[in-house]
C-alpha cells in the first residue's frame, strides 16, 4: 500500500513539474517576444457570394461538350448569367469569392484590364485576411494568376504593340 502511494505521489509530482515547465515555456516565449498574440478587431468579411454562387459558377467553367458538338466548351451564356449575378450581388467588390470568380471570368473573355482590375482587388482582400471559398473549380493559387494573364490572346497582342529598344 505505501509502494502504491508513493508511486501515485511520484506520477503527481511528475505531472506537476511538466505543467509548471510548460507554464514556465510559454510565458518565456511571451516575455522574449518569439510567441505573440494579436488580436484581431472584429472584422466583417463580406459573403456575397455564397456556395450555391460558386456551384453555379463551376458548373458553367468547366468544360463539357455542349449543345451536341463534339468540341469541349464552357457554358458562356451561364458565364454572363453568373458575371451578372454577382455584380447585383450587394458588397461584391469585397467578397474574395465574387472577386475570384470575376477573374477567372475575365480570363475566359480575355478581358485584360478586367483580370488586373480583379487579381489586385483579391490581393486587397487577401491583405485583409479574405479568402475565396475553397471549392471553387479554378481556386489556383494568387501566385499563377500573373502567369494567367500574360498567356491571354490580348496580352500577346498587348505586348506585340509596344515599341521595341531597337
């Protein structure tokens, strides 16, 4: 009986060395600055777009053979149905998904200054700390999204009309 509570007495004293180490850690971190904690000022983030918008959405881009061709396309009725449905949506311009898709959107009509105009507008809203949803069928991440616009036909055609060093 003495051998079991000095072997309980052993694992309470074990327990409360690990728990006052850890106290001991984590205000370390705090008092030396490598662990901090910020918070944040209550944010409202903008949900124009909602799940059913960015079903819609994919269900439009993606290709499928439509209208019986046999050539893959995209719904580009249902693109300008959903552009329009988004741009009557209240708050777009500050809703990561709406300004997501408007791009994407943008790179489907080959809309130049409408794809620079959306990819920094997703850039503003990332600073912020807004995100598109993440089911979104062309969620590539905001560092390809240069790439996308420099292989747009008007952007070939942009650069071929500047004037050269020559």
């Amino acid at each position: 009986m003495a051998k079991n509570n000095r072997v309980q007495m052993s694992i309470i004293a074990g327990a409360l060395v690990v728990i006052v180490a850890l106290i001991t850690t984590f205000w370390w971190l705090f008092a030396s600055g490598r662990l901090t904690y910020q918070s944040r000022p209550n944010q409202q983030l903008s949900v124009a777009c909602d799940q059913s918008m960015s079903r819609r959405y994919n269900e439009v881009m993606r290709y499928e053979y439509r209208e019986s061709t046999t050539n893959l396309s995209r719904d580009q009725q249902g693109i300008k149905d959903v552009r329009t449905q988004i741009t009557n949506q209240p708050h777009y311009e500050d809703d990561a998904t709406c300004q997501t898709m408007l791009f994407w959107i943008a790179v489907n009509d080959d809309n130049l200054i409408e794809a620079r105009t959306r990819k920094s507008e997703v850039e503003r809203l990332h600073e912020k700390g807004s995100y598109a949803d993440s089911d979104l069928i062309t969620s590539d991440s905001l560092s390809t999204w240069s790439t996308a616009i420099t292989e747009m036909p008007s952007a070939a055609a942009e650069e071929a009309s500047l004037p050269t060093d020559e």
